[in-house]
C-alpha cells in the first residue's frame, strides 16, 4: 500500500527540502524490500532484469520528453534537455538491450504484461504534464536507479553475464541526474508553482508501485516488520 502523503507537502509545497527527505525515505523502503539475490532462482533474477528493460528501455526517454515538455523555466529546461540528450547521444535503450540479452533476460510478452497496467498508471500521470510534479516523480526515480544499479549488477552476474557497461554508467552518471532534477525542481517551484493541495508525491507512489511490481511479481517481498528491523 502506498504511503500517505505528508500534509506540509501538499499544504506548503515552497518547501523543497521535506520534499527531498521524503523522497530519500521511499528511496530507503523500496531498497529495504529487494530480495536477497542468493535466494532467487535463476528464474526469479531473470524476471527482475527482463520487468526492469521492460519499462525503462521504451519508456525513460518518454518520461522526461514529458517533464521536457511540461516545465516552463529555462533553468529546468535546460537540465532536462541535457539529460535527454545524454540518454539519446550514448543510445542508453541499446545499452540496456544489450544488458539485458548479456544476462540472458530480453522481455517475454509475459513480463511487459507484468508491468502493463502500474506502467500505463505512469504514463497517463506524466502526460498531465505538471512541471513541478513531473520533476519530484522524475528525481525520485533518478535516485532509486542510481541505488539500485548495485543489485542489479549482483543479479546479471549471477546469471553469468559480464556486460555491466549499463550499470557502470547509471551508477555514476545518476548521481548528478538526481542532483541537476532538484535544482531544476528549485526553479520550477519559483516560476511555474503548482496549484495549492496539489500532491507533489502523487508520481512518486506511481512509480514506487510500478517498480514494486518489477520487483516483486513473482517474489514474496518482505514483511513490514522486516523492514523495520533491518
């Protein structure tokens, strides 16, 4: 179940700093619910990888092609421009195929199914083209691949491939994504501000849902209590 969100977000949303705590803690329980990959079947790691191509290899680029097109200052602009132009000038949908197909793990119509229904949830929320929102969604999720590209190196080598070209480069080159998404979002808030009781986090829950259905399809996550503990 989603998390309810914080109501200084939607009743303040000026403040970018509660903004950002929130999102580093969805970025921390979505971490906190990965599967141990010695316990996965090869199977099971497959799945992960070939979810996981699934909705980034087509749909990234149209992610921020919609943040592109919803923003309205040239500071923010100009970072998204610059983010898609890496994502175009480094063909990064090929280097993730080719991840992919290195660990033996190319989408079945099985798992684009998988994903379909969480995926489409995303897709109508960023057409609605909100600046603001669009950027907190979009550096939320900078942030999770950049944390997340360990784990799925762990799972690719563990299916025996030794292709990590895609996981190198999000691993670095997301940190500065995620930290150029802010400082867009920063003058976003100033310029194009959203309408009072918008829900700045509603995008955030999306995504948070679709990559629990790309992790978890077909895996237990782990229980609550769990999460706590660890």
């Amino acid at each position: 179940m989603a998390s309810a969100t914080p109501a200084f977000i939607t009743s303040n949303p000026m403040q970018l700093q509660p903004i950002q705590q929130h999102i580093e803690s969805a970025i921390d329980e979505l971490m906190g619910t990965l599967p141990d990959p010695a316990t996965l079947s090869a199977q099971q790691r497959r799945g992960i990888i070939a979810r996981y191509s699934a909705v980034l290899e087509g749909n990234f680029i149209y992610w921020m092609t919609a943040t592109l097109l919803s923003v309205k200052s040239d500071e923010s602009r100009s970072i998204v421009i610059e983010n898609l132009r890496e994502e175009v000038r480094d063909c990064h949908p090929g280097m993730l195929r080719r991840f992919a197909l290195a660990a033996e793990a190319a989408p079945t119509d099985h798992d684009f199914k998988a994903v379909y229904e969480m995926l489409t949830s995303v897709r109508l929320f960023l057409g609605r083209l909100g600046g603001v929102q669009n950027l907190v969604t979009m550096g939320f999720f900078e942030g999770f691949i950049q944390r997340f590209m360990a784990y799925l190196a762990d799972l690719a080598h563990r299916q025996g491939s030794i292709d990590m070209e895609y996981t190198d480069v999000h691993g670095i080159c997301d940190i500065t994504h995620t930290q150029e998404l802010f400082r867009a979002l920063t003058a976003e808030m100033v310029l194009n501000p959203p309408q009072p009781g918008t829900d700045l986090l509603e995008g955030v829950e999306l995504l948070r849902s679709l990559m629990q259905s790309v992790i978890h399809f077909d895996v237990a996550p782990r229980t609550a209590a769990r999460i706590v503990a660890n």
